[in-house]
C-alpha cells in the first residue's frame, strides 16, 4: 500500500511540474504573438509598461499554479521591499533558469538584461521582451548605455553579475558590466541572494531529470553598496560579499510559505 502511495505521488509531481514547464512554454509563445502584433503599435511608454506587466503575470501565473499544486514552495517576501525603490541596481546571483522568474513574478515594472539568445526565442517570448524595452547584452556599449538610461529615469534594473547561471559552487567569477552601469549611473546596488533546497535547472541539469519535491526557493535581501571609483574592485568586492554570504553550498527548507499574490496583481509590500 505504502508503495502504491509513493508511486501515485511521484506521478503526481511529475505531471504538474512538466505541466508547468511546458504551460511556460505555451505561454511563451502567446506573449511572443503578442509582443510582435503590439510592439510596432504601441507608443514606446506605454508598450514598456504593458510588456512588463504581462511578463510579470505571466511568472505569477506559472508559480501560482505549481505552488497551488504542491510541488513549489516559496519564500519571496523580503523582494517586496524593493517595489518602491526607484533607480536601483538590483543584483542576484543565478543559481537556475527560474532566478529572473522569481524577481521579476514579486518586484513589478523592472527593466532586465537579457541574453540575446532568450530574446530572439519564440518559446521565450522574445517579441514581448522587445516590447517591454528589456535590454540584450549582446552589445557592451548598448547594453550599458541604456542600463543607465533606465536608471536615471528611476527605473530599476534587474543584473546577474555571473552572466550565466552558476558553474561552480558557491558562484561563477562575476562579469564587470555591473560594475561600470553602476558607477556611470551613480545608483545603489541592492543584493538578492536566491537559495534552494535543489538544482534544479541549474547548468547540466537534464530537463527530463526530477528533482526532489516539493522545490523549496528563498530570496532574502542582502548588503545595499554604494560604489565610486575603480570598477576592479567594485567586481571583487561584491565577489567576496557573495561568496561569505552564500558560503559552500546553500541549502534551504523554510517552515513556512510566503503569502501567495494575486494573479495580474503586483504584491502588497510588508
């Protein structure tokens, strides 16, 4: 009996974890629809606005179902604590595919660097990233350009200083490109560190491969760094800070789940 049990629970899991994904998928290319019929339509204030707003309800959507399902828990509070900071750098390191799911899902209208490849995906809804005025790096010069843009304008700006997800534990050596949008744009930096109980679409991780359930994820808030001066040290200091706060290997199982948003609705700050 005890057997029986355990099988119809692993099935179970199965079916609605690859349902999310392949529900992300699907909802991937709808917005991607979306995003090219409106992008050449819409004034540029408003399709930024729009693009963004249906990015984040779109994430909420897909961890509100598996959360509702059993298989995710979840720990973002401490992100609402950013929904009124205006012209911050907001970076995190990048454990999984799901890190920019989960910030962008809790901290409403954020502007994002995005790889060029996620950008030009169908799957990925790349046309609504182009209409929400994400920003691709395949172009240092642009891509810090307009970073700064967006800063001085008093939006925040979502950075994985990494520039992939982590190889090695506790992280990757961290890219400079943070480090000189921050000092030409004069904003904060404001660290998340994002921990896990799995691996779960880290790099390597077989698509097909199921994790341990239910995932559990937390973002907590970490030191905010007000940098001037050589863009080196900014990049080794805020290593150091990462690798003291993440230490070997991070592990979490909260005992409780973060209240769950309103679908389309940004979240209540605490």
């Amino acid at each position: 009996m005890k057997g029986m049990l355990r099988l119809f629970r692993e099935i179970y899991q199965y079916f609605w974890l690859y349902f999310g994904l392949i529900y992300a998928g699907v909802a991937g290319v709808v917005c991607t629809v979306i995003g090219t019929v409106l992008y050449p339509l819409l004034p540029r204030k408003t399709g930024q606005w729009l693009g963004r707003w249906l990015i984040g309800m779109t994430f909420r959507s897909i961890l509100a179902m598996l959360r509702t399902s059993g298989v995710l828990k979840l720990d973002l509070s401490a992100l609402d604590g950013l929904r009124h900071n205006k012209g911050v750098i907001i970076a995190a390191n990048h454990p999984s595919i799901l890190d920019a799911v989960l910030i962008i899902s809790r901290v409403p209208d954020i502007a994002c660097i995005m790889k060029a490849a996620i950008w030009d995906s169908i799957i990925l809804g790349g046309s609504l990233a182009r209409l929400a005025r994400y920003i691709r790096n395949d172009s240092p010069r642009s891509m810090i350009r307009r970073s700064t843009e967006e800063l001085r304008s008093g939006q925040r700006l979502l950075v994985f200083p990494e520039g992939t997800r982590t190889r090695r534990k506790p992280i990757n050596s961290f890219k400079g490109g943070f480090a000189l949008i921050a000092k030409r744009s004069g904003a904060p930096l404001q660290t998340v560190i994002i921990e896990s109980n799995s691996s779960f679409l880290c790099k390597g991780w077989p698509i097909l491969k199921k994790p341990p359930m239910p995932l559990v994820y937390r973002a907590r808030l970490g030191k905010r760094f007000e940098f001037s001066g050589d863009t080196r040290a900014v990049v080794a200091e805020l290593e150091r800070y990462y690798q003291q706060a993440l230490g070997p290997e991070t592990v979490v199982s909260p005992s409780r789940r973060d209240p769950e948003p309103a679908i389309g609705q940004p979240t209540t700050s605490h």
